[in-house]
C-alpha cells in the first residue's frame, strides 16, 4: 500500500519581474550560500540574486520529479525542499497540479528532523479539518474533475530549518488520437536551486511515435494572463537541457535546467507544462495482456480496420450566455467538423435557447456537397438569444435519431450519436436534473449514445456527466479562457472515427474474477480498452480470451489461449528494466532527492498490475455511484469504492488525506522524536533521512562533506544509538507460516493443533482480531505461486504482507513485507529487512534482526514474531514470504478472535470416535462443544528448525474454526471490523 514516495510542486509566492529591463546597484554583493544552488555563484546574474534574495517566503532549494511508466500506467513522485533562511518561524506552502484522472497516493512532510505521514480516512459528512487534497475532490457529489487538480499543503517551517514533502500519485495514460500524453506540471511559483524531471517509460512493445513537445501554457493550467508566462516558440522543440535516450522498450527522458536557465525562460517560476507523447507497436490481434502476482491487465486497440458509418446530431446551445467568443468558436469547430464528415455518414443540427430549432426537420441527411453548404448556412445564421432549454433539446434530439433508427434508410451497422454542447444550467422547461435525466434515458432507450460538451464555468457538469455515463458516451469540460474551437475539433476527433460496435471481451468461465468493465458500445480509432482483473487459478497454463465485435456490416471473431507462465515472465522482465532504470538514475551523480524516489517507485512497480486493476475498480466504482438509480444500489457502490480507495492509499472523492500539523514550540523547536537503534555497522536508510544526509556502511565512515553536522536541519528522525541488537527470539508454536500452515498451541490441554487454509490469491485473512479490547488487529495478505512438481495442488498460497494494527492509546500500525516494514505511529518510518535495528515509537516498538525475522511489541505484554522467507535465486514456485508467530499473548483479550486469535484462551479435549463396521476408531477434537474429525501429524516450524507432532483438522478446518472461511476475509490490510458472530462462539 504505502508505497512511492512523491509528487508536488512547492508552491512559495516569489518576486515577479522581467529578467532584462531592471536596475541594480553595481556594488551590491549577494551571498548565496544558503541556497545550495547547483551552479557557481559568480555564474549567477545580479538579476537572479537579486530575485532570490527578495524571496520572504521559504525558498526551495530542490525540486525532484520522478515518473515511471510501466505499460501505460504511470507512478510520479515529487520531492521539494524548502528552506527558512530567517531565525522565526515561516509558513511554507507546497502547491502541485496533478492530472485529474491521476490519484493521489501518499503524502509526506519531514519538518525538523520528524516526520509526517498522511492517512488516507474514508470521507465524513462535514468533516472540518485540515486535509491535504486537490481543491477540486472534496465532495463525493463534486463537478466532474477539470483537466488538472491542485494539491495544497500548509505547514511551519521552524528558522533556520528546512522541510521536505513528498508526494506520489498514480494514473493511467489515456490513448487518444494514437498517442498517449504524460504532462508535468513545473509551477513551482520561484526560482529553484536544483530542478530535475525524469521520466522512465518502459513497455513489453516497441515504443514509437516519441516527441516532447515545448514547455506548454494555458488556460488549464492556470498560467492564464500571467505577465511573465513563457510563450511556446515557433519551432517545436523540447525545452532546454532536455535529453532523450530511446532505446526500444525502455525510453528515458530529463529536463534539468539550472536557476539561470528558469530564468531565461521565466522569472516566476512558472514553467508551464513538460508534454511527452508517444505510442507504442502493435500487433493485429487480441491485444497485449500482461500478468503479474494474481492478476491481469488486457490492453485492446485493433487497427487497420474499415471505418464504420455514423448518424450524428450535433444539439448546439444558442442561448444569449453563448454571444461573443463562445458561439464564434463553435462556429468555427462546426465547419471543420463538416469537412471531416464521410460520404457514409448521415447527420443534422438542433440549434436551443427559448426555442428549438431542427435544422432539416424529421430526417438525417446524407454527406454531399450540397448538404454542407446548407448546413454551413444554417451554423452562419445561428444567433445566441434567450434561456436554456436543455430538456426540450435532448427530447427533439434523442427523437430525431430515434425516428431515423427505425426507418428503412437506417444501416444495422452504423454507430449513433448525439453530440451535445451548452455553456449554462437549464432555466427554460424542465429544469430539475433528475427528471432531465429520467426524460434522457427514456428517450434514448439505450439505442445511441450521447456525448456532451460543457464551455464555462456556469455548466452543471454533474448533469452532462452523468448524461453522458448513463448513455455511453462520455463528457469532455471546456475552460472559459480555452480556445474552444481546437478543444471541440479534437472531442470530435476522438469520436469521429467508429471502427468498432457491440464490443463483448470474454475469459475463460471461472479463471478470472472481479473483472472491470469488459462490454463496450463503441471503440473509436486511435482509443485503447483496458480491462484488469483477478486470476482465480495461478497455476493454469492457459487463460482463453475472446472477442465478439460488429464493424460495417461484418462480425468480427477473435480468439486466442494466453500463455499465463510465459506471460508472467515476459511482465516481470520490463517490470525488472523499469526497476533497473530506476537505480541507475538514482545512483547518478548529483541524483539528490531522486534517491528516495527511486525507493519508492520501486516498491510499488512490483505490484503495477494489481494496482491498474484497483485503479480502474474505483474509477468504475464512481461512475457506477454517479449513475445509480437507487439508494441502496448508489451505497453499495459507494462502499466498493470506498474499500478499494482505503485499500490502494488513493485520495478519491470518497476519501479525505489527513496529516498531522507539525508542532513548533515556544522556543522554535519540534517535539522530540522516537528512537531508532541500529546494530553497529547498520545504517537506517530511506524515508528517514534527507538524500545527502545518510551515513551509510561502518559508522565511522561517512558520506558527509566536512564541516556538515547532524542538527535539527539534519533531518534524521530522533537520536541514533549503535549497539548490537538481539539475536534471540522466544515465540510460541502458536503460527501462520508457510503455504499456509496454521499451527495452535493449547498448553492447558497439552495439546497442537493444525490445520491449513487453502486461500486464494490477493485475499486478506484475520489472524487476530482484538480491536474493541486491547485494540490490536493483525491482518495477513496472500500471494500465490505454482505447485511445485508432483504435488497434488493447484496452487499454494503464502503471506505476502502482514499489519498489525493498535487503535489505543492512538492509532499506529506495522506493515511488513519481505523488503521492508513501514512503523506508522507518531512518525512514519520505513526500515529495510536487510538491516538490524531496533525501534521504539511508544505505543510499538520493533526490532529487525537482517533477513531472518521482526519482532512487534505492543504495551509490553503484547508480542508477534515474523519470520522473513527470502529466496535468492527462485524456483517458478516459490515466493518470498513471510511466517507470523505469537510470543506474547498476555494483553491480549478472552474475546479475542481470528484464525489464530480464537484460540487463545481456549481448552480442548481428545476423544476416541468408535468403531463402526470396517472403520477403524477415529481421534476426535472436541473443541467449544464440537467434534472435529483430526489425524496424527508432524509440522516443521521456525523456518524448518523444528518440528511438531499435531493433530491435523481436514477440509480447511472446517468446524474447527468458527464460522466458515468467508467470514475471515478482510476488505483491506487495515481492516478493524470486528468478528461478525461476536465473541469467539460458535
């Protein structure tokens, strides 16, 4: 979950001026030291010294972009450090635009050395506090999103201090008109020390078609009427200091100008947009489908195919709001668009404001010259005046086409479609957005889809955009400063070209589950469908994909069986290039923030696919809620997306992103900070510390330049003690450990017990579940892998992931996996399994033994052990994994339950079930009253150190456990939710 590290863009109000035209005093000697710049002092102009010395807000000393594009889906992280140059202390504010399909994944701000990790919360009703958001997310029942969101954070900077704020999110490039387009925003708002963008594609095809367009500004992006915004040269090329190095199926591309250089290009550190476009090689075919841990993504973009017939009703808004610049514009786009329509096609206009006007009334007209003259005439002739009369104009509309369907010139084959634009809310006839919308849906009779356009800001785009969801088409916003005739050529672009009708995507009945939408009215060329879901049987060799479509008057059959293994491979190895490229970059010289980045965008491009699938399940989660027609159908869907959203740490309209407010004292200090121990010889390394402040190796060697002391500005979290750290541990047979094998210790009854869950993969699992009591939770996620040779399963299944969660006396939580454990409590920490070390937050503490185990602690009488299972060099059926064990279960309730919790404070006998015919007598459990059929085995535990002889509870251990499997499935890895029978009774 918690996984990259950052995305933002600082946001410091600077000093605004032209670079030439000033006046400056000859003698005047700026001192520059404080701001770390990149580039010798007596290079830097007098202009520029004298802008950053006029700076009163914090200044940034390094702004760090990373982005990494694996097969279309895309992870940025963002590093920006300030600094107060002044002695009291400063308000910072950190400011960045994100995309408005992307999700925010995780913030974090390191002030004075402590550090502040974000908590993705599910959304309240008038919750009133301080949440780090895109403006433009902070109602489930908001607009629809515009074209970029901007996150805005807040905080004091303690003097002569600096602070750090990461931020990561995720979205999937759009393939629109053949190309897909990664934006970075560079608004920084002032001039930076050290700028760097990076951005790492790789995919399992060739990558083509590659520009990176000039530094863009626009209306979107707010730089509207800015005085000093760069203007985009005549020549396209990229920005200065851009490098390109494209190598096949890996493409990388930085931008790294020096301070002078942002000056040449604008003094207000608004840079604009860095566009990159590119598209990849295809193959005719199924499409290109990718599988990784359990869980598969299908990219789907035929071409070279006959494009098939349209009938189209453009239903223009005429009202008076339109005069001026709007009704110009869309003049304009009309008559290009009528240069664009085929021979084939079929088309009219509706003009509405008072009145509704038809162009050529009770018919559609086929394309020929004498037909766009006159409809060029009727466009001229238009004239804005009077109300809105949506209802009435979609009504006329749906009506006309409807006619036309089911009249004899109507082609079985062709795609319909209503192209709707307005600029205001309805204020003639029918005016309530419900019965607009019940109207729509009656009118249309899901026989054509409606596609709608809004110009302004006085639009309900909530209305068009469920309009649209409703009747399968979709909703494209027009700013009111942007150039509307481009914007509407290019909607109609994307939709103009119909290659595909009728789209059904099918895998092979029970192989998959939870698939994301897999039927499609229309595929438009130049479009891409992406479908993602869960395999239900990793072990299979083959996963069998069809696809049934109409194009003209042909249907169109493709069938293929998908290797899975191969597949697999073939994913892991560019998940490996991205990861490669990713330390290569990091390890550069002068990398500065981009170390920590790379960290983190590691971690989660392991798991890419899984989250392409979690992405579209929420993005389809909301509009599934938008266009509910019931209550109880619009929380259900609510509550999915909601899950998922906690589950993947994204920032959706259904969640908030709530971080704690650094504290500064009285005297200007920040409270005191945990303890983190390492072992001599061990260096804590990662979020922790500041790129350039990391000791690593033997601790009397460092990397620091000298003079350089470890302060308050050092960033490190706490005081750092060297001792060596325990090797011994004292557990319990009482564990989960590996394919699962569940072994539970009775010490009353001197009796083990066993028993094994057969999973499946990607399900989360209640071990122990003691929320109301004590307030721990430990959940575990399982990770699937192939049987190995000769076994009679499938599949096996192991803990990929464990938490423990406490809610008293506040609300902390470890996440452990084979590579790291994440310490969320006052502060976040993220510590490697490689090192030993030992630390203390108060309500956990933990302690790292390198590659063999950690040790949780909660409230001295609580303790869990988990083993680390690290294979390496793998067979294809083993998976790293993790084994968790219960020290001390003293603290922990007698209502305690889970998988293993249930058992805890429990008694169970042995009995002799009688011999009946030719059976033999059987060995009975008899446990809270029920008999459980067991049989005599032995268990290797501690990673294989020791064994146990234990009675063995068949079939999943049913009647053993309370309940059946279902019940111990957790919706995400901080599930709390308490046991759904109550206490541990049956």
């Amino acid at each position: 979950m918690l996984l990259l590290l950052t995305l933002l863009i600082c946001a410091s109000p600077s000093v605004l001026g032209e670079l030439e035209g000033s006046q400056f005093e000859d003698d005047i000697d700026y001192d520059l030291a404080d701001f770390d710049l990149d580039i010798a002092p007596r290079r830097v102009p007098r202009q520029v010294k004298t802008i950053l010395t006029k700076e009163t807000k914090p200044h940034i000393q390094e702004l760090s972009i990373k982005t990494t594009i694996i097969s279309r889906y895309a992870f940025t992280a963002v590093y920006c450090a300030m600094l107060n140059r002044h002695s009291a202390a400063t308000e910072a504010v950190f400011q960045f635009q994100i995309p408005a399909d992307a999700y925010v994944s995780n913030f974090t701000m390191i002030i004075g050395g402590r550090v502040y990790q974000s908590e993705v919360r599910p959304k309240e009703k008038r919750v009133r506090q301080e949440n780090g958001k895109p403006r433009n997310k902070e109602s489930g029942d908001a607009s629809p999103e515009p074209e970029v969101e901007v996150f805005r954070m807040a905080a004091k900077i303690p003097g002569r201090n600096r602070a750090v704020f990461l931020l990561t999110y995720e979205e999937l490039l759009q393939r629109r008109l053949g190309r897909y387009e990664h934006i970075t925003s560079l608004r920084p708002l002032q001039l930076v020390s050290r700028l760097s963008l990076e951005v790492t594609i790789v995919d399992h095809s060739l990558i083509k078609d590659l520009e990176v367009l000039p530094l863009r500004n626009g209306r979107s992006n707010g730089a509207a009427n800015v005085p000093n915004a760069p203007r985009i040269p005549a020549k396209s090329e990229p920005p200065v200091t851009t490098v390109i190095k494209n190598e096949k199926n890996v493409c990388k591309i930085t931008f790294t100008p020096n301070i002078v250089q942002q000056a040449k290009i604008t003094t207000n550190g608004i840079l604009g947009d860095f566009v990159i476009r590119y598209d990849v090689q295809r193959d005719m075919g199924i499409g290109d489908i990718q599988v990784l841990n359990g869980h598969f993504v299908h990219y789907f973009a035929p071409k070279d195919l006959p494009v098939v017939p349209k009938n189209v009703v453009f239903v223009i808004d005429t009202s008076a709001s339109m005069l001026g610049t709007k009704i110009r514009q869309t003049k304009d786009a009309l008559f290009t668009i009528l240069r664009d329509l085929r021979p084939d096609d079929r088309f009219n206009f509706i003009s509405f404001s008072n009145k509704i006007k038809v162009w050529q009334p009770n018919r559609l007209v086929p394309v020929t010259p004498l037909t766009v003259r006159d409809a060029k005439k009727f466009i001229f002739m238009l004239m804005p005046t009077g109300g809105t009369n949506i209802d009435g104009a979609i009504q006329t509309g749906s009506s006309l086409l409807r006619d036309y369907l089911s009249g004899p010139d109507a082609s079985q084959n062709s795609v319909s479609l209503i192209i709707f634009l307005t600029d205001g809310r309805p204020t003639v006839g029918e005016m309530q957005s419900m019965a607009i919308l019940g109207n729509t849906r009656s009118a249309v009779q899901e026989k054509f889809c409606i596609f709608t356009i809004g110009i302004g800001n006085d639009v309900d785009y909530r209305l068009l955009e469920r309009m649209s969801l409703e009747n399968c088409g979709m909703m494209r916003r027009i700013h009111e400063e942007a150039d509307a005739s481009a914007m509407l050529k290019g909607f109609y672009d994307e939709i103009g070209t119909p290659l595909l009708s009728d789209i059904r995507i099918n895998y092979t009945e029970d192989s998959v589950q939870y698939v994301t939408q897999h039927m499609f009215t229309n595929y438009f060329n130049g479009s891409e469908i992406v479908i993602a879901g869960k395999l239900t049987n990793e072990s299979a060799e083959s996963l069998h994909v069809q696809v049934t479509a109409s194009n003209n008057d042909k249907s169109i059959i493709l069938e293929t069986d998908v290797p899975l293994r191969h597949r697999q491979i073939e994913t892991e190895k560019h998940v490996k290039a991205a990861t490669a490229a990713m330390a290569a970059s990091a390890k550069a010289p002068g990398s500065g923030g981009a170390q920590g980045l790379g960290v983190a965008l590691d971690s989660v491009a392991e798991d890419f696919v899984e989250r392409v699938w979690g992405f579209l399940s929420v993005k389809e989660g909301l509009r599934s809620r938008l266009r509910s027609q019931t209550s109880k159908e619009r929380e259900d869907h609510t509550h999915q997306a909601t899950n998922l959203s906690l589950t993947y740490h994204f920032l959706t309209p259904l969640t908030n992103l709530v971080v704690e407010k650094p504290e500064v004292m009285a005297d200007g200090t920040m409270a005191p900070a945990p303890t983190i121990t390492p072992a001599v010889g061990e260096a804590v390394s990662t979020a922790n510390e500041l790129p350039g402040d990391t000791e690593q190796g033997n601790p009397q060697k460092s990397n620091r330049k000298p003079g350089s002391q470890t302060s308050s500005q050092s960033n490190t979290i706490g005081k750092v003690e060297r001792r060596p750290a325990k090797k011994s541990i004292t557990i319990s047979k009482t564990s989960a450990d590996g394919d699962p094998h569940f072994v539970v210790e009775f010490p009353l009854s001197k009796l083990t017990v066993c028993f094994n869950i057969n999973g499946e993969p990607g399900h989360i699992l209640r071990l122990v579940s003691d929320h109301k009591h004590s307030g721990v939770t430990v959940n575990g996620k399982l990770i699937g892998a192939p049987a190995p040779p000769g076994s009679h399963k499938q599949q096996r299944t192991y803990f990929s992931t464990i938490t423990i969660v406490v809610d008293r006396p506040k609300r902390a939580y470890i996440e452990v996996t084979p590579k790291k454990v994440i310490l969320d409590g006052r502060d976040r920490i993220v510590l490697p399994c490689h090192s030993t070390a030992a630390v203390d937050s108060g309500v956990l503490s933990l302690s790292i033994v390198g590659k063999s185990n950690v040790t949780v602690t909660v409230g001295g009488n609580i303790s869990f052990v988990i083993l680390l299972h690290q294979y390496k060099n793998p067979a294809p059926y083993q998976r790293d994994h993790l084994g968790f064990y219960i020290g001390n279960s003293k603290g922990l309730s007698h209502n305690c339950h889970g998988l293993l919790g249930q058992f805890l404070y429990e008694e169970v006998g042995l009995a002799e079930l009688p011999a009946q015919g030719d059976m033999k007598p059987s060995p009975v459990l008899k446990v809270k009253d029920r008999s459980v059929l067991v049989v005599q085995k032995s268990r290797r535990i501690y990673s294989g150190t020791q064994s146990v002889d234990c009675w063995f509870a068949r079939n999943n251990a049913a009647k053993l456990i309370d309940g059946q499997y279902e019940d111990y499935l957790m919706s995400h890895m901080f599930d709390t939710g308490d046991w759904p029978h109550g206490t541990n009774t049956v």
